[in-house]
C-alpha cells in the first residue's frame, strides 16, 4: 500500500459501510473516506435514549452468527460488555400463545385448527395439493403452499408475511428464504402433534448476543473509534452529517449539499437504489440514466414504523410470559407484525430494572398496505393503534 492507492468512496456509516472501512484499515489501506448525513454512526442499527431513559432500537435487532470474522469482530470491540440471551419467541393468535416456529407447534392450536394444519401438510408433502413440489413453485406464494399447505398458510403463513412485508408473498420470490424460514416434514409435525412435543430450538438464533449498554447501537458507535472519526481538520475516515446532493459519474465526483466535493477511484454506496437512481446520479449520458432509472423504479420496498412503549410497570398483560424475547403477530387485531421486550435483553434498558419494562412494536407500510400514519403524516395514529392493539393481545391491561 503506497501513495498511489485509489481514492476509496463510501456513503452510509451504517452497519455495511463501516464494515468496510473497518476491513479496509485492517488491511492496511489508507486512502478512503465514509461519509453519512446523520450526526452519528450506525445507520438503522444505531439506538436512542430518550428523556426518560428508556433505550431503543430502530426494528427488534439481535446478534447472531456463523461468521467466525464477524465474531472476532464482535469480541474485539465489546469485549465481555455484552449478555448471551436465550431466545423465546412466541406467536400470538386464537387467544393463546403458540411457540415458534408455529409450523412445528401446532398441536397448542385448538383441535379443529390443528386438523386444519396437519391435512393440509400431508395433502401438499404428498404431492397432492395445487403446486406439487417446492421447486415448481413460481414464488413466495407458491412455495408456502407447495410446503407447508392450505391450513398453516391460512392461519399463520400468509396473513403473517403480509404483515411483515407489505406485499401479498405472490410478488417476492422464493430464492431469499435460507434460514429465515422454518421447514417441517409430516412425521416430524405428526410426532409433536400425537405425542405433544415441542419444538421450541430451531433457527441459528437460539441464543443471541446483545450489548450490555446502549442497545445494539453501541456495538456499532464502537466502529467510530475503531476506524477514525473526522476531526474537523480533515483527520479521520468518518465525516458525519455530510448530505449527498448528487454524484457525478462522469467525472466521479461526489457533490455534498454543503458544497463541498470529493473524488473517487471507487464508490460504495448504501443508499436506497430508488433514490441513487433516479435522484441523485448526474451523467452526460441521458439515455443511460434513464435507463437504469427505469429499473429502479420498478423495485418495491415496504417502509416501517418503530413504536416504543415504556411503562413503569413489571406486570406484563395476563398471561403473557415475562421470560419472553420477541413474538409474532399474524391476526388482524393488531398493527404490529412483531413485538419485542427489549427490557429482557439487558438490565440497562430501561431507567430501573425493576421497577420498568419496554415493548418495541413494528408495523410495516407499502404502496399496498397503508396504515393510519400515511407514510409518515400522522404517526400519532400508528401509536394508538400499537396500544389499542397491545390491550387486544392481552400484553396490555
């Protein structure tokens, strides 16, 4: 690494770009700055303490992997300064709480449900329900059909990846879900079912990490020092509050809305593609950026609302376990898709552990699925609606 090194441009100092500038300073690099127009590092993994002391996150985040670098990464900057939860999550519907993955616990399901769920199982595992395999489903839709068959995605695996996402699952494909979604085979659903069994350890995230302090924001606030925040004399590799106006291809300039610029010999960049397209790239070749400003527009997105409920309480709504981590929400008596006791993932959480506890709620928005908040208008409506929803769940007397 000398002089020459190329001139190494990222915008975002969320999670992705501080990931790599952190690997580019390992490795011995020099020449690269990342800019971001918040005032802090961390992106939508950043936390916030609020006036009255109750730490958040932006969307129910933990920490787990299989990466051993990620996990190096982890020790290094936080040290023994983090708890090792194990996870408990739970499915709210039918006025009961069902373990997750729901698909493996339906034997808590009122039997006429549970009949409903295993027929439909074994009718799509046998090849005989509308899509015949997995493989000839033609997307999301399908391919919960072709799995789990009519009665689970009736009850839980349709309405819930609607709330989640937005979109009906027959506009995403299928080739995203890995280990995000929980598979079952008939002898292992008939074994709980007959012999009431549970299923509570699947997934790669039984047991999770999070920091002991300042929520999973201080895991990535950490980055800062690690690779260098700016000085104000033009030291460091991390300039906050720079807003990008636009971003000259031909030239490879970027132009800050402060007036200031930079050059690059390569440009990483987190922003949404929507938005880089369409508003922010400047070419002498028009036809081009239509081009792939046409592409763009063509991707959908969901947006979110976080919704924090703090009380001074340790007296979680009748019957609903103090012990537990997150839980999901398929039926329609509530905005929200998932909540989390963010209080259980450390005692720092709240102003006094225990004498408070917190619920982060998250209700997902789209051009096909509104909410009372009107992309962002009103979101004192989308509060309401949270704690309306929380008493109808019974996590709220």
């Amino acid at each position: 690494m000398g002089k020459d090194e190329p001139r190494v441009v990222i915008l975002g100092a969320g999670p992705t770009g501080l990931g790599a500038g952190y690997r580019l300073k390992e490795l011995g690099y020099r020449n690269f700055v990342i800019y971001d127009r918040h005032d802090y590092v961390g992106g939508l993994a950043h936390s916030f303490t609020d006036a009255q002391g109750f730490t958040w996150d932006i969307g129910g985040h933990v920490m787990f992997s299989h990466y051993t670098y990620y996990d190096k990464c982890f020790e290094t900057l936080m040290g023994d300064e983090f708890t090792l939860n194990n996870r408990e999550s739970w499915v709210r519907m039918m006025d009961r709480w069902v373990p997750y993955p729901f698909q493996n616990n339906i034997r808590y399901l009122p039997k006429e449900a549970t009949f409903e769920c295993m027929a439909g199982l074994m009718k799509a595992q046998s090849g005989k329900g509308p899509i015949k395999s997995p493989k000839d489903a033609a997307n999301f839709g399908e391919f919960i059909d072709a799995v789990f068959g009519e009665g689970i995605a009736k009850h839980f695996m349709r309405p819930y990846n609607y709330k989640v996402w937005a979109y009906p699952p027959e506009r995403m494909n299928k080739h995203w879900i890995g280990e995000r979604v929980a598979m079952i085979d008939v002898d292992r659903a008939l074994k709980n079912v007959i012999l009431g069994t549970d299923d509570f350890g699947w997934g790669p995230n039984n047991q999770f990490k999070f920091p002991l302090k300042g929520g999973t924001g201080e895991f990535y606030s950490r980055f800062g020092p690690a690779i260098g925040l700016d000085d104000g004399k033009g030291n460091g590799h991390i300039r906050l509050s720079k807003k990008v106006a636009r971003i000259d291809v031909d030239a490879k300039v970027v132009h800050f809305t402060d007036g200031s610029t930079d050059r690059y010999d390569v440009l990483m960049t987190t922003m949404p593609l929507d938005v880089l397209c369409n508003d922010v790239l400047k070419s002498g070749d028009e036809r081009e950026l239509r081009s792939i400003g046409e592409v763009a527009r063509g991707l959908l997105h969901s947006s979110g609302y976080m919704v924090g409920i703090g009380l001074k309480s340790r007296k979680p709504g009748a019957g609903t376990p103090s012990t537990m981590s997150w839980m999901y929400f398929p039926e329609d008596n509530c905005p929200f898709y998932r909540a989390t006791y963010l209080s259980n993932y450390s005692p720092h959480m709240t102003p006094d552990k225990d004498n408070y506890y917190s619920i982060l709620a998250e209700v997902s928005e789209s051009d096909v699925k509104a909410t009372p908040g009107e992309h962002g208008k009103h979101p004192e409506r989308v509060v309401e609606d949270v704690i309306k929803g929380l008493e109808n769940c019974g996590m709220l007397e």
